[in-house]
C-alpha cells in the first residue's frame, strides 16, 4: 500500500476552495454533496491546525544560549 503524501497548506486550500464552488453550483446530488461537504470540513480543519501551527513557530524567539521564548512586542 503507497502512502499517502502530506498535502501543502495551498494545496488543502485550493481543494477546499474547489469543493465550495462545486457545492455552491447547486448541482451536486444530495449524496455526492454529503461527502463532499464531509471533505471540505477535514481540509477546513487540517488548514486551520497548519496555521496554528505556523502561527506559534513564528512567535517564538530562540535566545543566543538556545533556549526558546515568545516573541512580546513592547509598547
């Protein structure tokens, strides 16, 4: 059995956004649309823990001894 290939975020969304187009059309019978539906809520979620993900990687600051702190913007 071949793996399957950890899509990119872009990819996710450019699914997602296909799916929504197909689902807005108004025709996709009932059942294809369940499924479809289906799909995009498991892109929608794989996109928005990608983000997150990114999201905390970029407000983390490594110190010149290593250690890692969140990045504070002083006002």
């Amino acid at each position: 059995m071949a793996e399957k290939k950890e899509l990119s975020f872009e990819e996710n969304l450019e699914k997602l956004e296909g799916i929504v187009k197909k689902l807005e059309s108004g025709e996709v019978p009932l059942d294809d649309a369940i499924k479809e539906f289906t799909e995009a809520m498991k892109l929608a979620k794989t996109c928005d823990e990608k983000l997150k993900n990114a999201e905390e990687a970029i407000t983390k600051l490594v110190n010149t001894d290593g250690s890692v702190e969140d990045f504070k913007v002083e006002e």
